[in-house]
C-alpha cells in the first residue's frame, strides 16, 4: 500500500512563484512515480480564498480559504515579499491550525511567518542568506543557521532561498517512498540530484565574484577547467602575469575569497559532479579533481559536506540499470 500524505500549500500576494511551484512539481511527479495519483494530495488556499498573484505578477488560483481547511499532513509555507510584513490572520491561522500539521515545512522567507506564528520556537532553521541578518533580530528564540541549505529539526523544516525548496522536497519524497523515487523524480525534473542539507547555499562560483579584470577571470575559467592541475599561487600568479603577492592581494579584492580557497571550493564541486555522473573509483577521482590521494578528498569532502565520498555517492548518485 502506497503512503499518502495530504499536503496544504499557503498562498499570499506577493508569494514567490517558483518558491509554490517547485516543490509542488516535486511531489506530483512522486505520485506519478510511485503510480498512485493520491501519494501526495496537494492542494493550495489562501487566507479568504480569493486568487493572489506573485512577486512576478503571475495570478494563482486556491483550491480553497485557509479556514476550511484541516490540518493536513504536510503544511508548506512558501517565501515572498510580504513575509516580513505578515497577515496578522495568516499568522493567527498558522498558530492554530497550521501548528497541527504532520510536518511544517517553509521555502525561502516562509521562514518568517513560521517564526512570527511561534512554530520555530527553540529550533534550528534556516532561510534565504539575504535575510538572515534581519531574521536573527526578530527571532532570537529561534536557532538561526545561516549556510545550509535545508534543516531538518523534528517535524519542522526550513530551507533557503527558492531552488533549496525543491530539495527539501525531494528529501521529504525520499523519507516518504525511497531514494529510487526522489532520484527518478529529480531526473524528471533534470536537476541535480539532491543535495545534502548541510550543503552550503553558495557553490564556488554563487559566493565568489567574477573578477573584473580580464586576466583574473582567466585564471578563474582555468582553474574550472584544470582542477587537476599545479593551481598554486605560484602557478597562477604566473599565468596572470603577476608576481604572487600581487596577484594574491588582487584577486582577494576583485573574486572576495582567497585563490587558495577558490581552489578548494571548485575541486571539491569537480569531485561532487565526478562522484554523482560518472562510475570512477574515488582514487581516480580524487586525481582528476587535483587532491593527490582518495584520503586529501575525504578530508575535504567530511570537512564541508559532512560525508565521506563513498557515502556521498551511495546517497546521491542514481543506480545503475541492471544489464
């Protein structure tokens, strides 16, 4: 017997569209691949029931008023830009009636109408990088957290901005029918396959900027390129045509992180993608991704990830297909 779950979505003007539409693609391709249409029941509603439209101007229609609504098994709370300013009866409902839901999962800034409604109370959570600062100082009861991109904390989940809904989604599809579903569902989707919670929002090259000058952004595509290459200060400053103090003290101030951290981020972000797409041994991975031996790169991947990298393959990369 198929698991089924009823799933509440909350609409609100200015919600973010895609903060609503992707976890929402998420758990109806789930249904299509379990084959049961009723694995996951998803409905939205707003405060009256009327029809709201996004941040985008996109118009969206509810299925019902928040009001008549029971409390549902799985209560998601997208983000947009009213959240900071909430609905007080939006707030008062999810205090509640949202407070009985099976799990209470936001999107985004829908971190702040959970916290404004008391339901984060004590608990880790996370939301959009942008807006921690402002989060921190009006819930400081709540244990704010600041990189990851999805928490679990009980029953209660947070995830950061917009495409981190998406998956938190595919890790909630994958706790409710198994990793073959949310990976045949990210497939459908063509998006990576998900990404460990404790994954920070920003990749190497989301955190850093792009140089301005021309040869610095060379060296940036290079090291993309060359991961397995000498990608010293030495080497780089060379190819810069810069002595390495200089070049060092350069692209600190035009990339906003050190080349020797640059470096590391984008070797490690090589060795996820060999690890997820390719059948290479982690050896021969850890070689073509510049870390010299299998155990530099576990290192480097249990320091960020919080996963060794026969682990993070085993969770993250789809099986094979049986000959």
């Amino acid at each position: 017997m198929t698991t089924r779950r009823s799933v509440l979505i909350v609409l609100y003007e200015g919600v973010q569209s895609l903060d609503v539409a992707g976890p929402l693609e998420v758990f109806k391709g789930a249904a299509n691949a379990v084959g049961d249409p009723d694995a996951y029941r998803v409905r939205t509603a707003s405060v009256d029931g009327r029809p709201v439209r996004t941040h985008s101007g996109l118009g969206l229609m509810p299925d019902a008023a928040l009001g008549d609504c029971a409390p549902p098994d799985l209560l998601l709370v997208p983000g947009g830009l009213c959240t900071r300013e909430q609905d007080p009866r939006l707030v008062a409902w999810l205090r509640a009636t949202g407070s009985l839901a099976g799990r209470r999962v936001s999107v985004c800034t829908g971190a702040f109408l959970l916290a404004a409604a008391g339901l984060l109370d004590g608990r880790r959570a996370t939301t959009h990088w942008a807006y921690c600062d402002d989060f921190a100082e009006r819930y400081p009861s709540v244990r704010l957290e600041a990189e990851p991109i999805f928490i679990r904390d009980g029953d209660v989940a947070t995830s950061a901005g917009v495409t981190a809904g998406i998956d938190l989604a595919l890790a909630l599809v994958e706790e409710d029918h198994g990793r073959r579903t949310a990976l045949a569902v990210a497939r459908h989707l063509v998006v990576f396959l998900r990404r460990p919670g404790n994954q920070r929002q920003f990749s190497a090259h989301l955190a850093a900027q792009t140089a301005d000058r021309p040869t610095l952004r060379d060296v940036q595509h290079w090291i993309a390129e060359h991961p397995a290459d000498d990608l010293s200060v030495e080497a780089l400053a060379a190819r810069a045509n810069l002595s390495p103090r200089h070049f060092a003290r350069a692209f600190h101030t035009e990339v906003g992180t050190t080349p020797g951290r640059y470096v590391e981020q984008v070797r490690l972000e090589a060795a996820r993608r060999m690890l997820e797409d390719t059948a290479d041994g982690v050896a021969e991975v850890s070689r073509a991704c510049g870390y010299g031996t299998p155990e530099a790169m576990r290192r480097a991947f249990v320091r960020t990830l919080g996963t060794a990298p026969a682990e993070y393959r085993r969770r993250f990369r789809p099986a094979l297909p049986t000959p």
